[in-house]
C-alpha cells in the first residue's frame, strides 16, 4: 500500500508541472529502469506469468508508442516529436509494470486501491496547502482555481476525481476497521472539494460518469449514495463560502490579503472535516447496529438506479425553467458546446454551469490538420504548430485539448487506429474483469467482496483517467498519467483468464535465469538511455547558454555534444548559432540556422530565428524577408513574424532610399566632373 502511494504520487511532486523538460524526462527514464528491474527479477526467480496475460493490450500500447517514434521521421518538429516517443515508450513501460503486478499480486487488489487513494489524498492535501498557506508556494500560483502541484487546474481536477472513486470503495468495506470506513468520509470532502475549487468540467464529468457506473454495478449503493451525499453536502458549503471571499474566488489577489483568507479556509476546511468524521461514524454505527432487509435495501437501490437514469433530464428541466428562452435554452448550451466561442468561460464558481468552450475550435483545427495529413499526421505532439496554418485567431495553444483530435492530427490515420484498437481491446478487458455476462450490468458484481470491488475500484480510475483525457491533454501530464496508465495495466493483466501457469523457478537452470534476466536488464538500458537522450541534450544545451556571453568557445563545444545526444532537437543549433556570432562569425552562425531550415523546413521557429539574425545581426531585410515567407505560409497570423517582416521592410526601404541617393549623387558627382572636362576643354590654350 505504502510502496504503490509512494509511486503514484512521486511523479506529482518531482516533476510538478513540467510535462517536456529535464525532470519529466528523468522520470521517464527512471520509470523504464523500475519497470525492467521488475521483470528482470520476476524472470530470474521463476514467477514471470507464461504467457503474460493481458500481453495482448500490452502490445497495442508498444504498437502506438512505435508509431510515435516512426513520427520522427516525418515530424513538422523532429525534437519534439521525439520526445513525445519517450513519453509513449515511458506510459508503455508504465502500463506494462501494471500489468506485471496484476499477475504477480492480484490478490492484493485491496493494497493497490488503497495505495492510489493515499497517493490522490496526498496531492489533493497539498493542492489545498496552496491556498492555506499561499506564501509556500510561487508567486504565479494566484489564481483563484486550485492547480498545484501541477500548475494546471484539469490535472489536480482529474486527480481528485480518481480519489472520489477510491473514497466510494474504501466507504462501503465490510472486511475492514470501522476507523478506514470512517475516514473516508472526511477523504471524500477532501477530493470534492478540490474538484469543485479546480472549476474542472471536464474532470467533473469523468467523476459523474466514473460514480454512475460505480452505483450501477456495485453491490453497495446506499453506502455509496449516503457518502456522497455528505461529502457533496460539505465541500459545496466550502465552495459557497469561498465564492463571497475576493481574496479567494478572484484571480491575481494580493499575497497579503490571500494569506489572510487563507487562515479563515483552513478553520473552515477543519469544521468541514470534523463534520465529516462524526457523519461517517454516526452512519456507520447506525449500520452496525440496525441491518436493513435484503428486500428494502433492493428496494432503495433501485431508487437510486432510476435517480441516475433521470437525472439528465432533470438538468434539462432546470435549465429551461431558469431560462427565459425556453427550450432554445437547450439548443444555445449546445451550441455554445460545438461551435467553438469566441470567449472562454469565466474562472469564478459559475463556470461549472457554464457550457461556453474554446474546445471546439481546437478540434476543428485538428480536424482540418487530419484531412491535408490523413494517413501520418505532422508528427508527435506538433498539433501546436500544425495549427498555425488553419487558425483563425492568435491564441498560441499547445495541445488539441483531446486525445483523439490530437492523436488525429499528430499521428493521422496510423495512429487513431491504434489508439482506438487499444481502447477497444482494454475495454474487453475492462469488462470481462467486472464479470460482464448478458445479465443486467446490476448483477455483474452482486455477490462481490472487498478484494473484486477494490478491482472494480481500479478499473474506474482507468476509466475517469481515459474520459477525462478524451475531453482534455491531462494525457501529457506525467503525475496524472501514470494513475491512470498503472491503473489501466492492473485492469488489463485481471482482465483475462488465466491460460498459463507461472515459470518454475526450480525447472530453470541458474544460468538460463542469469541469461534470461541479463537479456531483460540490457533492453531495458537500451531503451532508458535512448529514453535519457533528450534529458542530456537539453542539459547540454542549458550549460551552453549559461556560458556563451563570456566563454563562447566552450559553448560551442556544448552545442556539439547536445547535437551528438540528441540529432533531432533544433536547441542546439540555436546555441551553436549564438556562440558563432559570439566569436565575430555571422556567415557561420547564419549557415547554422540555414542548415536547420534545410532539416526542418516545418518548423516555423527555425525560420523565424533566421530572419530575426538576418535582420539584427547581418543586417541583410532582404535575406530576412525571404526567411519569412516560408513563415508566413507556416504560420499566417504569427505576431512575431510580422513585426520582423514590418521593421525588414522598414530597414529595407531606407536602404533602398540611402541606395538611390549615393546613386543619385555619383551620377551628379559623375556630370560635375563631365561639366568641369568639358570647360577646362572649351579654354583658349595659353
């Protein structure tokens, strides 16, 4: 338990918000060692699963990362690119090592949830910590939305719903203390709370989904419902209480006056918590003392079936009631759902009923990204810069807000088929471990103990994980990811039955182990220090830059150490560029950025640094101009390009002028001279 909370939650707080840099690379690598150090002692020791149930999904999952590394070849952005392959081959790894426990340990199903609802707790305790004690954390972390530690609102959102899910589970034991069943309780104030104050629709509706299907198929809904109905109760009287404190519910609020609020949230938070902790045992004394037949608990269950089958048409009836439109009330939500708006929604609490969303202005680009590349794409995560040429506007965003418009446009039709091909067979997988027969899915787990809801528990954190990210990019967030990818492993390597035994140790011989396991640790080093390469490029390029104002040679070494590291990345010709011009080389330092340009004439950043160097350093507007133009067809409305393009033809028109006048005056210059031969001619000779 403590091993699996400790795995989970240390990619939150090592990496924090950084999804492509030195520590999210480090941790990538990291995880590929620890995944093959696994396999490599399950395989020495006899106890690797032969064959490895749920290898099928596994496969799927190398398969895509594959088509992500074959993406290099193609990319608009060669470095980028490869990074989101070891990003790919990191969750494959990830994935994998779920898996792998799953056949090891899947009878500590139980130690595994319980695991991923301490490792939610502890990020949701310290996303909370931000606006309790704001002066611990970076003066950028002023918004009124919770988004430590991954400086994004969507991650620690989706974060808190995977504890919900867990905190439904650890409610209702039956095989547990009364103190765990307790605890809960003021564990799912906690995670609502953070939901709600992240203001994530998104993760909102993964949560409301990933709940209905848990009190659709498990056994144990009246707990579940008066656990959530508490928790719910609570942590809305929070968010009601923060909405009235400015210093709290509006962005960019002075540090002083958050502080202050600050003290006023936890007194708040702590009364919440002891609420919690006495509705918890007063509902669970009441249940160990009173037991409800089996008829009237059947009875209530279905109430609660029937709530959930209604509830969306409830919402729909309160929308048109509060609404003066009317039904056109429904029709307007929609559309401002699908027809991209031209604001986005407000960062108050009213944002949770707002519909308004810039998301359908992303997928459109994509959508158009994906018809010009059907079969490849443009690369790995180079939707950021495929887009340029099919916007509209001058928003700069990064990611398609959506795993399948962004696997559309980065991958095309190669890697939507795997995408899909891997949801579909994990869902097989899914289902078959929650014992999905042609009853009614009510049934599926009705004699179920701790142990197979603790699995089901797991399998819907999966599932949360996988909505959320169809509807966002929390997929590139490494402290998100890894939940729900272990997740997802452990529900794969469950999801089957078994079709072979373990390998016996004792049939073996030592030096067949030996081989064996030497095998496994060499192509895990392989990939970890292929894994590693880009971490070391960007390191060497940062060492670079911090040594190129007063030791350019040294620079230039480093730039050629980080090209040698990592041949796709385009950083290290921009510091070999600097550290040239350092040492009184332009026409090197511009040949540099001309041989980037040949490499990687998609990317709009090269072009642009070489028309920036033509413009400030050779002073060469025309060179400049031409560098744009392949710029422009890139990326038409870039800000940057057009100020370039205004100061070129700004500089280049005074040169012309400048031109035209030393032309002007050698021609004059040119007749005086005439004139004067012409006079001196013209005298009588003395």
């Amino acid at each position: 338990m403590v091993c699996a909370a400790t795995l989970l939650s240390f990619p939150a707080f090592y990496i924090g918000g950084q999804i492509d840099g030195v520590r999210a690379g480090s941790f990538f690598a990291i995880a590929v060692l620890v995944v093959t150090a696994a396999i490599g002692r399950a395989s020495y020791h006899g106890s690797l699963p032969r064959p490895l149930d749920g290898s099928g999904v596994l496969a799927l999952m190398a398969a895509f990362a594959g088509i992500c590394m074959l993406s290099v070849s193609w990319s608009l952005l060669p470095g980028i690119s490869y990074f989101d392959a070891v990003r790919a081959i990191a969750y494959t790894a990830i994935f994998g090592g779920g898996v792998l426990a799953a056949r090891l340990f899947g009878d500590r199903a139980r130690e595994i949830a319980l695991g991923v609802g301490l490792a939610a707790l502890a990020i949701c305790v310290y996303a909370l910590a931000s606006r309790i004690r704001p002066g611990w954390f970076p003066d950028t972390d002023d918004f009124a939305r919770i988004r430590m530690p991954f400086e994004y609102w969507n991650a620690i959102g989706s974060v808190a719903a995977f504890g919900i899910v867990i905190a439904l589970w650890t409610g209702t034991l039956r095989e547990a203390g009364r103190w765990i069943v307790v605890a809960s309780y003021p564990a799912a104030g906690v995670f609502a709370l953070v939901l709600l104050l992240s203001l994530s629709r998104g993760a909102l509706l993964a949560a409301m989904i990933a709940i209905a299907c848990w009190l659709l198929i498990a056994p144990r809904r009246l707990r579940s419902a008066a656990l959530l109905a508490a928790a719910t109760a609570a942590s809305a009287f929070v968010v009601v209480w923060v909405s009235g404190v400015n210093a709290l519910s509006q962005d960019h609020a002075p540090l002083a006056a958050r502080t202050d609020a600050g003290g006023s949230l936890a007194i708040v938070i702590a009364a919440m918590l002891l609420a919690l902790t006495a509705v918890g045992w007063a509902l669970e004394s009441k249940r160990q003392a009173t037991r409800l037949a089996p008829a009237h608990r059947r009875a209530i269950g279905r109430v609660l079936l029937v709530a959930i089958a209604i509830s969306p048409f409830v919402l729909t009836a309160v929308t048109v009631v509060k609404s003066d439109q009317g039904f056109g009330a429904i029709t307007g939500r929609v559309s401002d759902l699908f027809s991209g708006s031209t604001t986005a929604p407000t960062n108050s609490t009213a944002r949770l009923t707002e519909t308004s969303s810039l998301r359908a202005r992303y997928w459109g680009d994509a959508y158009k990204v994906f018809k010009d590349h059907t079969f490849h794409g443009t690369g790995g995560d180079t939707y950021s810069v495929a887009r340029l040429a099919y916007r509209t506007d001058t928003l700069r965003v990064k990611h398609a807000h959506g795993f399948v418009p962004q696997a559309m446009s980065d991958l095309g039709l190669l890697g939507l088929l795997a995408a899909l091909s891997l949801a579909f067979c994990w869902l097989i997988a899914a289902l078959r471990s929650v014992g999905a027969s042609r009853r009614s899915p009510v049934r599926w787990l009705q004699d179920a103990d701790d142990a197979r809801l603790a699995g089901f528990a797991i399998t819907l954190v999966a599932l949360t994980f996988g909505l959320h990210s169809a509807i966002d990019w929390t997929w590139f967030v490494p402290g998100v990811a890894v939940f729900g990818l272990a997740c997802a492993g452990w529900t794969a390597g469950t999801g089957f039955e078994p079709v072979g035994g373990r390998a016996a140790a004792s049939s073996v011989s030592a030096t067949r182990r030996a081989l064996r396991t030497g095998a496994c640790a060499l192509v895990g080093l392989m990939i970890a220090a292929a894994v590693y390469q880009p971490v070391r490029a960007a390191g060497k390029v940062a060492d670079g830059f911090r040594a190129v104002a007063a030791h350019p040679a040294e620079a230039l070494t480093f730039a050629e150490a980080a090209h040698d590291a990592d041949p796709t990345s385009a950083e290290p010709f921009f510091l070999k560029s600097v550290a040239q011009s350092n040492l009184h080389k332009p026409k090197a330092a511009e040949r540099t950025l001309v041989e980037l340009t040949a490499q990687q004439p998609g990317n709009p950043f090269a072009w642009l640094r070489l028309a920036e160097f033509r413009l400030t350093s050779t002073q060469d507007p025309a060179g400049a101009i031409q560098a744009l133009r392949p710029l422009f067809r890139l990326s038409p409305n870039n800000e940057l390009g057009a100020l370039l393009l205004s100061r070129a033809k700004e500089m280049r028109y005074n040169q012309l002028v400048e031109e035209a006048a030393k032309r002007e005056a050698e021609r004059i210059a040119h007749q005086l001279a005439k004139i004067k031969r012409s006079r001196a001619n013209a005298q009588p000779t003395q």
